[in-house]
C-alpha cells in the first residue's frame, strides 16, 4: 500500500509492565477508575478501590500473572505487538501499538504515528464485538491524547467487526485446526468476557454482537446448536452481569455427561491471563472436578495469518477514499 500519510494504531486493553504486587496495582488503579468500567460515583467507588480492593487484590492477581508470564514478558503484550509486526509488513504503512491502560500508553503511539509524518490515522481497537467498556473507552483516549495537540490528525475509527467474514473464517480455521489434531469434542462453548447487566439494559449491543459471533461461528462449522452455546467470564463484583456464567456453565456440561469440552474466546484478540489462567487452568479443573474428562482451550487468534489478513482487509476496507 502506497503511504500516503497514513498511519494504523492498534489497541488493546493493556497488562502489568512486570508480574509484581505494584505494578499490577498501577494498572489495575487505572482500569478499574475509569467510569467507563466502573460507573459508580468516584466519592464512592475511589475509597473502595484503593483503600481495599487493589490492597487485598494486587498479590493475589500478581500471582496468576507469575503464572503465565512469558520470557519475553506479559503475553498479552508479546502477542499484540507480534500482530503489530506482521500487520505493517502487511500493509507497508506506520502502525504503532497503543494501550488503552499502562504501557505502551495511546499517547505515545499517536505521537509515533506523528514523527513518522502519518496525519491520517485509523484506529483499531482489538475488540470484534463493541461494549462502552473497552472500545468506547479507548475512543475516549484518544480524544483525550489528542487535546492538547496543535494538529490533529483526521481520524477514522473502527467500532466492531463481530460479523466480519475473515474473522469469523479465521474464528473458524483456528477450532478446526485444534480439531484436525485432536478430533471433535462433544461441546463447543464460546466464553465472551462479561459486562454489567445493566449496561446492556442501558443500549450496550454486547450481548446482542456476542450472539451475532456465535450464531455465524456455528454455521460455519456447521455445529449443531445444542452441541455449542456461549457464555460471560471474568465477572467482578457483586452486581449482576450478563448470563450465563461461564464456570457455571461448564460444571453443569459436566455433570450433564460432556465427557470432552472444548472452549474459544472469541472476544479476546490476543491470549493472556482470562484465556490462559482463567479458562485453561481455573475453568479446566471446575470441569474435570465435575465429571469431565478431556477440556481444551482453543487459542486465541493471535498473530495467526488468518487473523492479521483480516485485520488487514479491514484497514484496506476503512482507508477507501483517503
């Protein structure tokens, strides 16, 4: 593709710089203050969060990363800049890796985009299905970086792509890989990371992008539907969420007489600790404690081919006319 001043930032949630008590307290204090995440009042909430919840939380979930940390650092991290890596070599323009939380901050990649003389940029954020909590935050970074700026560069920004044919073919492709090596499981299950209830009550199309994933994720393997159904993971706090719950969900398949469980995540771009602590390690042992024999956490997209083509087809699709 012919650079004409145009630039990519990809986004993703972020993660620790280091697998240690503090910095997993840094990240988790500026996640978890964001009021696109956690809408109660900051005269409430901030007292909560930071005089107990991140004190008592922090060891504990600095732990889990220990536990999947990489040599060359936080998986989600490693993953996400090998997808920026192959994804410029793709398209032969600037595409600089930004997070939404910690680092590398989206600041610092629009100021990269910047120096390399990009004054279009697209934005991507790494999410296929859209909530206020992850794109809509991101959108709000974005135009936060941006405010002091003399020259803001034109924008476009890409809000979903839970329908997109290469994600769901790559979606697809990843499943009947994992099955060409281990043969076909009883039950497919589709863990999508959960939202408050109440937002989607509220007009957040999550849920409704969720099901539009799985419905075509079906049909493209042709999977019977009572042998596939999804779920919502990684819930916090006491409000209800969007059900059903995924460890729940899985223990019950168990005790129905699902000897062999499969799971993808299609709402995860990247593995990292909700794919691969939470669900291969944590939901693994509910189900085999349950009855279950066999369980598989099919990996997420990654860096795969078919997933950076996607991506790929999509900038190519949103740059028309620039």
């Amino acid at each position: 593709m012919e650079n004409k001043g145009i630039g990519v930032l990809l986004v993703n949630l972020g993660t620790p710089d280091e697998a240690t008590p503090a910095a997993v307290k840094r990240f988790l204090g500026e996640f978890l203050s964001d009021s696109r995440v956690v809408d109660l009042s900051k005269w409430l909430w901030r007292p909560a969060l930071y005089g107990a919840i991140l004190p008592i939380r922090s060891p504990k979930v600095a732990k889990l990363y220990q536990s999947i940390w990489l040599e060359e650092g936080s998986p989600l991290m490693v993953y996400s800049q090998r997808q920026r890596d192959a994804l410029e070599a793709r398209l032969n323009i600037p595409v600089a890796l930004g997070m939404t939380y910690g680092n590398p901050s989206i600041q610092s990649a629009l100021s990269m985009l910047s120096d390399q003389g990009c004054r279009k940029v697209i934005v991507l954020p790494l999410y296929p299905q859209y909530s206020r909590t992850t794109t809509a935050a991101v959108f709000d970074k974005v135009a936060r970086s941006l405010k002091q700026t003399d020259y803001l560069p034109e924008l476009r920004f890409i809000n979903h792509y839970q329908d997109h044919p290469g994600y769901i073919s790559a979606l697809a492709e990843s499943v009947t890989n994992v099955w060409a090596e281990h043969g076909e499981p009883d039950y497919l299950l589709c863990s999508y990371h959960g939202i408050p209830k109440r937002y989607a009550d509220l007009g957040d199309p999550y849920p409704e992008h969720c099901n539009q994933t799985t419905a075509l994720l079906a049909e493209a393997l042709a999977m019977p539907r009572d042998k596939m159904s999804m779920s919502y993971q990684s819930i916090f706090g006491r409000e209800e969420w969007l059900k059903p719950y995924t460890e729940p969900t899985i223990i019950e398949l168990a005790q129905k007489g699902v000897k062999r469980l499969d799971v993808i995540c299609p709402a995860f771009s990247v593995d990292c600790l909700e794919t691969i602590e939470e669900i291969a390690e944590g939901c693994k042992d509910a189900f085999i404690n349950a009855g279950g024999e066999t369980f598989n956490l099919i990996p997420c997209l990654n860096d795969n081919s078919a997933h950076i083509a996607m991506m790929e087809n999509l900038i190519k699709q949103h740059i028309q006319g620039w």
